[in-house]
C-alpha cells in the first residue's frame, strides 16, 4: 500500500513539474531570483521533450507500482496520463517535439513579459 501511495506521489510531483516547467515563468513577476530554478527545470523538460528522453520518474513510479503489486505502464508519463486527456488518440514523436518546442516558446514570452515589465517598456 505504502509502494502505491508514494507511485501516486511521484504522478502528482511529475505532473507539478510538467506544470512548474511550462508556466513558471509567471514567478518572475514576484521575483527575478525564481530565474535560477526555473531556468534549469525549463532547460531539462524541453531537453526530455525534444531528445525523447523518459523522465527518471517516470522508471521510478512503475518501480513503486511493481512492488505495490501493481502493472507498470511502457510509455513516458505524458504518454501515459497526460495525453489521453489533451491528444487522445496518436501520440507521436512529431507531437512530442511540438510539446517540447511550446514549452520553449511559451517562457521566452513569460520572460519577455516579465523583464519588459520591470523595466517599465
């Protein structure tokens, strides 16, 4: 039980992750100094997304699953619970580079936005 209580923390904490990455840039708003932590997190999700790296959580849930007693899944965790919900159906690498390239895209705007507004542009 415990093995499958911390397999759901592990989603949770990989799904906070996904969402930290993608728009988190809206921290700088409250402070410059998030730039340190988000950078990183931006750099290394749009690295997992663009290479097709699996995340190591992902290996690390479907090992709590496993000792739980529990099946594990062979797709990636966007694969798995992320995009049933967003793109049903064909996930595809091409999607994936997509996803990766948003990311990107979506932050350049957020640290635009941000760096433009303190300096009062």
């Amino acid at each position: 039980m415990l093995y499958l209580i911390a397999a759901d923390v592990i989603v949770l904490t990989h799904l906070g992750f996904i969402l930290f990455v993608t728009f988190g840039g809206l921290l700088l708003f409250k402070s410059r100094k998030w730039i340190w932590v988000h950078l990183p997190a931006v750099i290394w999700g749009s690295i997992v997304e663009l290479t097709g790296w699996i995340c190591p959580l992902t290996p690390l849930e479907n090992w709590l699953r496993v000792k739980g007693g529990h099946e594990v899944y062979r797709e990636a965790f966007i694969e798995h619970y992320i995009m049933p919900i967003i793109y049903p159906s064909g996930y595809t690498r091409g999607f994936q580079i997509l996803l990766g390239i948003l990311v990107i895209v979506i932050n350049i705007i957020l640290y635009t936005w941000a760096f433009r507004r303190s300096k009062g542009i």
